[in-house]
C-alpha cells in the first residue's frame, strides 16, 4: 500500500498536498546515509504505516497544516464507493457545517479520478478520542455530551451512522497540541525529536467528530418508508442483539445507535471507573436487549443533560478513580492530580472550579473598566465575616495574598476585627475584577503560592492532608480540625 501512495504522490501535490519523505518518489532512507546503515531507530522516515491504509497523512503546501486524506476506491464487487463521500459532503456543507450541533468530520477538500473510479476527501488531522487519557469527570461529561449531541443531529438528518463506536469518535487536537505532533506516533514530536508537548483536555478542550460513514444509511424523510430499514452489518461493536440473530433480516438502525452510545458509555466509563454509577440508569436504557424499548437518542440526550447538570462543581473537577486502583496508589494519584491541576499554574487555582459551568455572570468589560480601588474596597469589605472558619495555615496565605499596599487595611481588617469570606461564587468575582485591575496583586499571590505549593518531590502524605485541609476551606467546606 505504500508504493500506492508514492505512486500518487505527484497528483497529490498538484493538487496542493505533500506527503511524508518517506513516500516520495526516488526516497532513499536517511539512516543509510546519515546513520550506521543497520539501524534504523530514531529516524523520522522509518515510521510506517500499519493501519487503515486506505488513508495518509500529508501537509497542506500552502500554508503547513497537517491533513488526512482517505482513499474511497470502488468495491470488491465493482461498486463505486459513492455513499460515504455523498453523506461526508452533505455535513460538510451549508447550513449544516456551521450548525454548532454538527460533529461530523469536515471536509477540506475533495476530488475524483475517473480512470481509477476513485475519489479522494481531505480532512483536518485527529487524534483517537482516547489518545490521550481522561483525568476528570468534568472532561469525560464534555465528551459524552458532544458525541450525544452529534448522533442526535445526524438523526435529525434521517441519517443512521450505524457504526459509532469509540474507535470511529476522534479529536481535534490543535489547542492541545500547541506544535502539533507526528502522524504515526503520534506522542513525539513532528521531527520524531522528544516528546509533543500537549495540554489537558480541561486547559483547551478538544471537540469531538464522528468519522467513517461507510456503513451509514440516509432516508428520505418526505417519501422514504418509515420506520426506516436497513440490512444487518456489524461495525466495530459487534454487541448489539439485533445484529446477531435472523442476519438476513432487515433492522431499524437508529435504536443500533443509541445502543452503540449506551454501550460506550458501560464500557469506556461505568465498568472501569467509580466516578459514573449515576449514568448506569441511562446506560441500562440504552443498551436494552429489545430495540423497541430503547429511547430515542434526542430522550436519551436530555436525560444526559439533567444528570450531567446535577453535578457540583468539585465533582467535575474530580480526577477519575479506576474500580480496581489500591489505596495507596489512589493517595499517591489525588495528590498528583492536585499539583497537575492546580500548583503548574497557580493562577488557575482560584477561579478554575468555580469557573466550570456555573458561577459564570462575570461583569461585562465596560464594568470592569470602571471598577476602580476604591469600589474594590468598599465590595471587598461587604464580602467578608467571621461565618466561615479556615485553617490557619489558609489565614496566612490569605494574609501574604493580600498583604499589598492600598488592599491589606481594606480587605482584611475593620476596627481590628479579620473579616472572612461569606459567599466564595462573590468572592471569585470580586477577586477577578480587581487581578484585571492590578497585576501587582495577581503576581505577588503566584509568588507566595508556588513558594507554599511547589513541591520538588512526590507529596507526603502529611502534605496530602494539608493539601485538603487548605483546598476544602478554600471551597467554603468546614476544613478539616
């Protein structure tokens, strides 16, 4: 399959798009000419392609941007290969590729070559939806919701994809992976020198697409018959009950659907995780044996929202803790998973859990920039009492915090009396108001944060405890005596 791809390497660039070196016309391996000529470990054009070799990557030669290009040649019967090209462009075009709600895979480009039946679609560059590991519930709830949301708008469209499964439910990686990565390995660099730096899915989260509509099947939603039916195939999930008796009977494939989603969800999450029992109501739904008794995906979607929505805030910021993980190993991970979070960028610290999905009626920035020291003062003062206790250790960061000129006697004190906070969701708007207002304040409180914080070993478990004493006041939670 590589000397297919190298055979059309020309036509691929006239057409704007180049391929890897290793992949051009005349390629010489460069660990014959740069290394010893027997090993081949370390150089960029050794990596082969293994998988789904009916695609590539390539470069886009106007401007850099990594792609993949995916053949569609006729069947083995002599079928043109029309149906996932017609059902891929009919997403890709207006209205429905601006629609927020659509998560099918875009398509950059396309064209045909009539000699050789065969056409050709380009799309952005993904990674699988797994790539990179889940780290907390709040990242594994933005993932479902968006795949619940793209199924229900490809339903919309009377159109069943018949085969979303995880391995079919991809990435788009570019605000994690700030310098891209390389195409195959896709954990290094694009110069296969050292690892591709990347951020969490909680920094810059990802959005999802749904790939590979070459099992899906499109209606007629005026003439077409109703229920609509399909001949059995299996996709990737080859668990669905209607799919594997009377296989010569046609089936209702939007119930398959939901079935396949249900299933992710039991797989993917409520069997290896304790974060997801709440799901397992929905998922049972889901994944019932009797299609007909299954709900439709748009009822199965808003019950994902009403459970999603009952989740506090902490709860989303939770780090996912797998049903088999021992005791230490989870100390060990909720301290790791701390510092992960919080201490590689203090700053986030005070607004990240607040700032999750409630608490957002920020001031529109004409208010802001009107908010001056003095009205700081005064809605500082108004925020504190005595209602909340915290620990000492939390008192004297607070102390160095706001231990700034023209803040401290405000905020801190009136007539000798340390006032606390009363309403932390006020606070996290107060105190957003006025780091926009001062960088003074916002660079003195990293300082004395990583000074506290900024561990240079794995924590003890002494530091554990003080890490959730601190972070539990710092909530509003009764901290720990």
């Amino acid at each position: 399959m590589e000397q297919w791809w190298r055979e059309r390497q020309p036509m691929l660039e006239a057409r704007g798009y180049m391929l890897r070196s290793r992949y051009q016309p005349g390629w010489t391996p460069s660990w014959l000419s740069e290394g010893n000529g027997i090993y081949s470990s370390g150089f960029e054009d050794s990596i082969m392609k293994t998988f789904a070799v009916d695609n590539i990557d390539a470069t886009r030669i106007s401007d850099g941007a990594p792609v993949y290009i995916k053949a569609l040649p006729p069947f083995s019967d002599g079928r043109d290969n029309l149906k996932e090209l017609d059902i891929a462009l009919f997403f890709s075009s207006e209205p429905r590729r601006s629609d927020s709600r659509n998560h099918c895979v875009p398509i950059i480009d396309w064209w045909q070559i009539p000699e050789e039946r065969t056409s050709f679609i380009v799309m952005p560059l993904l990674r699988a939806c797994d790539s990179q590991e889940f780290l907390t519930v709040g990242e594994v709830v933005d993932f479902l919701g968006q795949i619940f949301e793209g199924v229900a708008f490809m339903h919309e469209h009377r159109i069943a994809h018949r085969d979303c499964w995880a391995g079919n439910i991809m990435m788009d990686p570019r605000n994690m992976y700030p310098n891209s990565f390389h195409p195959i390995e896709m954990d290094m660099n694009k110069d296969f020198h050292g690892r591709a730096p990347h951020k969490s899915r909680t920094d810059c989260p990802p959005r999802y697409y749904l790939i590979d509509f070459g099992l899906s099947n499109r209606f007629d939603p005026v003439n077409g018959p109703w229920p609509p039916l399909s001949l059995k195939s299996r996709g990737g999930d080859k668990t669905a009950p209607e799919l594997n008796h009377s296989r010569d009977t046609p089936y209702n494939p939007f119930p398959t659907d939901v079935y396949y989603i249900g299933n992710l969800i039991r797989t993917k999450f409520i069997q290896p995780y304790r974060s997801f029992d709440l799901m397992d109501a929905l998922m049972s739904k889901m994944t019932t044996e009797d299609p007909l008794r299954r709900p439709i995906i748009h009822d199965a979607f808003s019950e994902f929202k009403m459970l999603s929505n009952s989740l506090s805030n902490m709860r989303l910021r939770a780090r996912l803790v797998r049903r088999d993980e021992f005791l230490v190993a989870g100390i060990w991970r909720t301290g790791r998973h701390f510092f992960r979070r919080d201490v590689s960028n203090p700053g986030k610290f005070l607004f990240a859990t607040l700032r999750e999905r409630r608490g957002r009626e920020y001031y529109e920035p004409s208010e802001r920039a009107s908010f001056g020291p003095d009205i700081a003062i005064m809605r500082f003062k108004s925020l504190w009492s005595a209602e909340i206790r915290r620990c000492s250790h939390c008192d004297r960061i607070t102390e160095q915090f706001l231990d700034v000129p023209g803040l401290r006697g405000g905020l801190m004190q009136q007539n000798g009396v340390v006032f606390r906070p009363r309403s932390w969701k006020a606070l996290h708007q107060e105190i957003r108001f006025a780091v926009s207002r001062y960088e003074q304040v916002v660079q003195h409180f990293l300082v004395q944060w990583e000074a506290v914080f900024r561990a240079k070993r794995p924590p003890t478990v002494s530091a554990i405890r003080l890490l959730y004493r601190c972070g539990t006041c710092f909530l509003g939670r009764k901290a720990v005596p």
